[in-house]
C-alpha cells in the first residue's frame, strides 16, 4: 500500500516543555490510524501538526509523498487535501445541512454543486434532513454533516478530532462503525484522535498511543492488547494487573498464582525476576481448583461480573466471568490460570527456582 502519511522525529514545544517529544509513525493508504492517549498527552497537537494549524519544531512530515514541514518549510493547511472534523463539529448555525455541506464547492456550476451535495448527504444517512439547520439535528446527525463537509473537498486524507465524545454511550458505539463503514467504501485514508480505547478499536486498523507527547507504540489493536511494548502501554490498554514471577527456563514464569508455561521465552535467564501481565480473562473460575482467591470487588456488566479477587499472599488480580456465577464479596472462589499470550517485563533482578 501507498504511504498518505509520514511523520520522521517531529518535535513541538510551546515553551513549558515539549508537547510532541520525537514522534514517528506511518499511515497507509485507505488506512483509518487512531492516536489514543489521555488528556494532554499530545496527540491533539499532533493532529493540528499534520493539518497545518501549528508548525513543527522540528522533524519531516509527508503528505501524498511531498513533504509539508522539513526545515522551515511550510505548506499551509488549504493546500495539504486535507478534510478535518472538529470535536465540536463547527457547523455554520445560520446554514442548513445542505448549505453547510456545500460550503466550501466553489467554482462548480448549481447543478453540480447540488448532485454532489445531494450524493453525500445520502451516503451519510441524512438525504431528507437536507433543509434542516443544525439546531433541528441530533448530535449524531450533525457529526455526519461535518463528515459530508469534509467528504465534500475530496480530500485524499481525513482527520478527526474526537469525533465523538460529545455523544451518549450508545450513539457513540453506533456512530464510530458507521462512520468507518462510510470511510472504507469512499476508499479514504483517516486519522482520528480519542482518549477512548473502544472508539479506537471499533474505528481504526492502526492505533499509536501517545503519553507524555511520545509515541509509545503503534500496531493494531491485537498487537496493543496482547503484545505491548511496555509497562506504560499494557497498563493503559485494556484491564489487567502485574504480578510478580520470576522466570524458570524451558518451563515458564512461576507466580503466585502457579507455573505459566512458556517454552519460548526470549530475554531474561533463568531466575530473572519480571512482572507479569495478567488480563481478567487469564483468570477462568474453576470450582475444582486447588488455588483459591477471596473476592474483595464486584462491577456488574450485564453478560459479566469483573471480580476483585486477592490472592493468599495479598496480591490483587481480576476475572471475568460469566454473570450467572453471582458470587458475593468476602466468598472464596476457585480460579486457575490460563494464559493465551504470556506478557512479562523485567524487574533485572534474579531469584533461584528451588
């Protein structure tokens, strides 16, 4: 596939530190990217970096292969194809779907004008809310007005500025498939930000998550679950805890909760001491098991409870189990381990086996 998007060690301070601190990554084209990170991570000033609304410090970025920022050289953001959605949609109040949607059609004839808007209104679901201002629209109706807008320019690249944090749960969940679907079959290349790791798993092929204004790991959503590059990622993705071990050579990390096999470790030797990522869903209820927990914690979640549990020498670690299995705090209950991919980080320190 074609590279749309190249950053190579962009930089970005605005005087109290830097706010992109040396980040690469690479977008392919009809590619969706996601950068996910908390509040204040960077990755907002990261997207107005590649739309043109801040300049860069320092380092390269490419669009379409030509570069836009490189050693003082600037291309501004009307002429980098570029369509963006606000957070906040920035609808024109005193224009109607139709003439929000045509706003920036210039230089075509009416009627031109008017089968495309016409076009992309039905593409995004809103062919008969045409006449409607945005007051007289649903939140997510508006989101997709300003997709249509930004469709309009025939961008080869998209940008979203959390598209839709400003929607219920529900609309939220709905809106982010459709609005991938309506991405996919235009054959665009998108680029979003959310703080929100299910926005980001429903949306994106490729997700970067940004802390501190690095970027820590870009993958797919698979390789950022079950494969992090560290402590910061696995915490941040997904619910889980660390354990401690210590590794056993051709057999695997023994931990409190029993022997993890692992034939196929790489790094540590034998005796290494590693903290050990444990995901709610390693640990399966098992009446018959040997190894107990208390259950300190209950969150109820519909077709699951998420349990608490602590372990006989104090550790907590979490499970995921079927919602008929309605346990009370304080009751024992018996877990066995069953790890799919063993995640572990060392502590560089070294214990015997025996």
């Amino acid at each position: 596939m074609d590279k749309i998007l190249q950053l190579q060690k962009v930089n970005k301070d605005f005087g109290a530190g830097k706010v992109v601190d040396d980040v690469s990554f690479t977008l392919r084209k009809g590619q969706i990217g996601c950068l996910l990170g908390p509040s204040g991570s960077g990755k907002t000033t990261l997207l107005r970096l590649i739309a043109g609304f801040e300049t860069a410090d320092s380092g390269k970025m490419i669009l379409h292969g030509q570069p836009v920022s490189e050693n003082g050289n600037f291309v501004p953001p009307e002429k980098r194809r570029i369509g963006m959605v606000f957070q906040d949609y920035a609808l024109f109040p005193h224009l109607t779907a139709k003439g929000n949607v045509g706003f920036g059609l210039r230089g075509q004839s009416r009627e031109v004008k008017e089968k495309t808007i016409r076009s992309l209104l039905e593409k995004v679901g809103l062919k008969q809310f045409g006449d409607n201002y945005p007051h007289e629209l649903s939140g997510g109706q508006q989101q997709r007005v300003a997709l249509a807008r930004a469709l309009a320019m025939e961008p080869e690249i998209i940008l979203l500025d959390e598209p839709f944090s400003n929607l219920d749960v529900t609309l939220r969940e709905n809106l982010s498939r459709e609005v991938r679907r309506i991405i996919k079959d235009q054959g665009l290349t998108a680029l979003m930000v959310t703080h929100n790791q299910q926005e980001a798993f429903a949306m994106a092929d490729e997700i970067g998550v940004v802390m501190n204004g690095r970027m820590l790991q870009w993958g797919t959503a698979h390789e950022l679950y079950h494969k992090p590059s560290s402590m910061d990622v696995a915490a941040f993705i997904g619910e889980g805890v660390m354990v401690d071990g210590f590794i056993v050579e051709g057999v695997g990390v023994r931990t409190s909760l029993g022997m993890i096999k692992n034939t196929l470790l790489k790094g540590p030797g034998e005796g290494a001491l590693v903290d050990v990522l444990i995901r709610p869903e390693d640990i399966v209820h098992d009446d018959n098991s040997e190894c107990v927990a208390t259950i300190v914690q209950k969150e109820y979640r519909g077709p699951n409870i998420l349990f608490t549990l602590r372990t006989f020498n104090g550790e907590n670690i979490l499970s995921l189990v079927p919602s008929h299995h309605n346990h009370n705090i304080g009751e024992k209950l018996g877990i066995k381990v069953e790890v799919e991919d063993l995640v572990y980080f060392p502590k560089d320190q070294h214990r015997s086996a025996a």
